[in-house]
C-alpha cells in the first residue's frame, strides 16, 4: 500500500467484495481473518503466498490457530481458503483464491475476479466445496491453478 495507485486499486477490490444484491456488507470483514500483509525486515519466515499461514500465525504466536505435534510439527487446525489480494491482484484486478493444506502448504489456488466471489464464497462454506472445484467450475477445465 505504498503508492496511491495500490490504495486506489485497494479500495475497488473492496467495493467489489460488497453484496450488492440486496444484503449489506461486506463478504469479508474484520470479523473474517481480513488483515494486511506487511513484511517485516527482522522476520525469519519471509512474506511470500507459500508461506502465509506460517506469517500470520506462527511469527505472531497465535496458538488459536494452531497446534504442534508431540515431534515439534505445526499444524494448521482449521480449513483455510483465503481470498489473497497481492501485488499481481492489485495490477490485474485478479484476487487469488487459495486453499492451504494442514501442514500451511498451498494446495490449490487461481485467480478470480472479486465481484464473483460471493457465488464461489457461497460454494466453499455453505456446500462445502473444494477452493479446485470452485476454480473448474468459474473457469472450467482450464489450467488457471497455479499449483
């Protein structure tokens, strides 16, 4: 966020993220996991999308999030699907639409654009369908998974 063209590209991504068929709000909020990713320099995990869940949650302690096993491996103890707004997003107007595995790895992932997202959001959490499925069935059998 350190130009006013990411701000601005920022902004409309959120707009885009808003129902806007009747309901109010936004499809992701403070109350949804949203937080921007900054790096830090003294940070031994650097910032990249193969390694989100261990920033977010293990250089900030969050044991909320997480357990160890009794040989010293983190796992990640929820599903995670992540809606990913990076640089490429903000240029493009393509968010990542991610789905990482217990162990913090990334499973599958695609780009989507925002203003869909409410449909495939619905997919996800109330039929309980997979982040590769969603992506198919958006884009079809196209190889837009970037694993």
């Amino acid at each position: 966020m350190d130009t006013p063209q990411n701000r601005s590209a920022w902004t409309k991504i959120q707009i885009l993220l808003y129902h806007l068929d009747g309901e109010v709000g936004p499809l992701f909020g403070p109350e949804r996991d949203v937080a921007l990713a900054e790096q830090n320099p003294d940070a031994a995990i650097p910032l990249t999308i193969d390694s989100l869940l261990m920033w977010s949650f293990v250089e900030n302690s969050d044991f909320n999030h997480m357990t160890m096993t009794s040989h010293g491996t983190i796992i990640f103890i929820r599903n995670y699907d992540r809606l990913v707004v990076d640089q490429q997003a903000l240029d493009t107007g393509l968010a990542l639409l991610c789905d990482f595995q217990n162990n913090g790895q990334l499973g599958a992932s695609g780009r989507v654009r925002p203003m869909n997202m409410l449909n495939a959001w619905n997919l996800i959490s109330e039929l309980g369908k997979s982040v590769n499925e969603v992506i198919e069935r958006a884009v079809g059998p196209r190889s837009w998974n970037t694993r």
